[in-house]
C-alpha cells in the first residue's frame, strides 16, 4: 500500500476476482498496481526489507559514516553525506528520473567517484543479497522469524530478548542534531562516493531478483519504488530507528539481522578495495548503462504522482512509542 501496491488472483469463482482486487487497491490510494503471484510476492517482499528496503541501507550508511569520520569528516558532514544525500537527494533524483540521473547530473570528477564505488561495491552486495534471498526461498528466513519471536519470552531458564533500539549510537545522535538545523525542504547534498554505493546496492538487488524469474513491475517495485518513495521517507524525517521500527515484526528482525552483514562486507571488501587501488570494473559500468531495467524506470517515472509521502510525528501509521519527539 501507499505508493504501490501489488495483485494476484489465487481462485476467480465469478470472473470478478481480479477486478476487485484492483479496485481495492485504487481505493487505498495507490498509483501503481504490480502483478504478482502469491509465491513470487513473499519472496520478493522478504528479501527486500532486509536489502536495500531497510537492512542494507542501514548498513552502508554505518559503514560510510565510519569511513568518512575517520578520515577526517566532521560528524555533521558525514552524516549529511550519507543518511541524508541518500534519503534526500538521491531518492528524489531516482523517484522522479532514475538512477542514471543521478550519474548524470555529478561533475566529471564526481563521475569517476561514483564510478569506483560502485564497482568496488556491487559484488560485495550481491553476495550478501544472494544469500539472503536464497535463504528466504528456502523458508529458513521466516523459520529465523519465528524462533526470534520466541526468544521474545522467558522460556528454558534463560532470560527474554526482545528487539533493542537501533539508533542510540553517535552516529544517529548526530543525526538529531543535523534534522534540527535542517532548512525546510532541504534535499542535503549529492555525494559521488555515497552515490555509487547506494546505486550498486540498488543494481545488485534487481539483478538478483531479474536472474530469480521476477518481473520487471515487481523489481522496481521492491527495488526502488518502496526504497526512495515508501521508506527513506521516514529516515529522512526522523532517523533509522523510525523507519525500521515502523514496519512489520518480520521486518523489523530481518533488518537488524542483515544490515550488520552489509556493513561487514562493504567495509571489509569494497572500501578495502578502493583503498587498494582496485582498478574500476568497467563492464559493470558498462551494463550499469545500458541495463533494460532504466526504461522500465522511466515509465514508472511518468506515471509518478505529483505529490511525495508525508510522515506527520502524529500520522496514525507511525507507532504509539515512536511519536514522542520531533528529532
């Protein structure tokens, strides 16, 4: 629901089932309808929220804060250079031009930026992505779910754990700081290196589900559609804990399980190889150019609807413990 919503006729009694279906979802507001199978639904569904949806978005931003903090940004900087370039800037661009635009509009320099790091980061990505969907598919995802679910609860003479808060660190406490001296409608800037890293997250994702039978409307759907529209919304007006926390149980434990393996390998492998001197792989910048996936993009693009998500401290769909502050 919101931007999208996704359809699929399971039994058609009366030849209407569709039709209904369709009609529910115009009447909850969505502009974009996907066709999908119940099957192929769950699968991508899963598989996004713990991609670049919200687990792994979280861990690049924690992984480039370090990097940037430690080699000299102020804290203020590194945090608009990633969290908000990311949910502001680059969502936008993305949303309303694709992601080739965000390319596009960086100087020459930026371009070879971008460049490096998105070919130092692409495969680290896909390796956790793969994983993770394959894992999903198997059902081992969702039986993890349920066995963290009961860990919720004292149980065996050992204590309960429940999920713990996700934005205490220094990282998210300057971000605070950031937000309450952020001008009204400011979109933060365009970093090349964030920028590369989050579109080789993005690539990674729709190649996975491209190469797992998934169609083109349900790619972009989970892939981007959701990511720069339905939920770097929330990051952006209130940090990660209220976008992550704001979403389904399942959700929220896929994302704090797998952000931490994103972080690990794009520290461990991509920046690595960036500051080795790794040379850019230039066919994936090649196929990053001329992937089908840009024009399918395009179309969703057109049919945007002129108005983006509105996230009120009061709105209904926030949770009751998550409406407190104005951060």
């Amino acid at each position: 629901m919101g931007p999208s919503s996704s359809s699929y006729t399971l039994q058609d009694v009366d030849g209407r089932a569709a039709d209904v279906a369709l009609g529910w979802s115009v009447a909850l507001g969505s502009p974009f309808t996907f066709a999908t199978t119940l099957e192929q639904e769950y699968k991508s569904d899963i598989f996004g929220e713990r991609g670049i949806l919200l687990g792994a978005v979280h861990g690049i931003v924690e992984s480039l804060f370090r990097r940037y903090t430690e080699n000299g940004m102020s804290e203020d900087l590194a945090y608009k250079n990633t969290v908000e370039c990311i949910t502001g800037n680059i969502s936008r661009t993305i949303s309303t031009q694709g992601m080739l635009a965000v390319y596009n509009s960086l100087s020459e320099e930026g371009k070879k930026e971008f460049e490096t790091a998105y070919s130092a980061s692409f495969y680290p990505c896909m390796e956790i992505l793969y994983e993770c969907y394959e894992d999903v598919a198997a059902g081992s995802e969702i039986r993890s779910v349920v066995l963290a679910g009961r860990r919720f609860y004292d149980k065996e003479g050992l204590p309960s754990f429940p999920m713990g808060k996700i934005d205490q660190t220094r990282m998210w406490k300057v971000g605070e700081r950031v937000r309450k001296t952020r001008p009204a409608g400011d979109l933060g800037p365009l970093y090349p290196f964030t920028a590369g890293v989050y579109v080789a997250l993005m690539m990674a994702q729709i190649e996975i589900l491209r190469k797992k039978g998934h169609s083109y409307s349900e790619i972009i759907n989970e892939s981007v559609i959701e990511s720069v529209d339905s939920l770097n919304p929330f990051m952006h007006a209130r940090g990660v804990s209220f976008m992550v926390d704001n979403c389904s149980t399942t959700a929220r434990l896929g994302s704090r399980k797998w952000a931490p393996r994103f972080d690990y390998n794009l520290t461990q492998q991509a920046l690595v190889a960036v500051d080795n001197g790794a040379a850019i792989n230039r066919d994936l910048i090649s196929n990053f150019f001329s992937d089908p996936v840009h024009g399918a993009i395009e179309v969703c693009a057109q049919l945007r609807p002129t108005v983006d998500i509105s996230v009120p401290e009061d709105a209904d769909f926030v949770r009751p413990e998550l409406r407190q502050s104005s951060n």
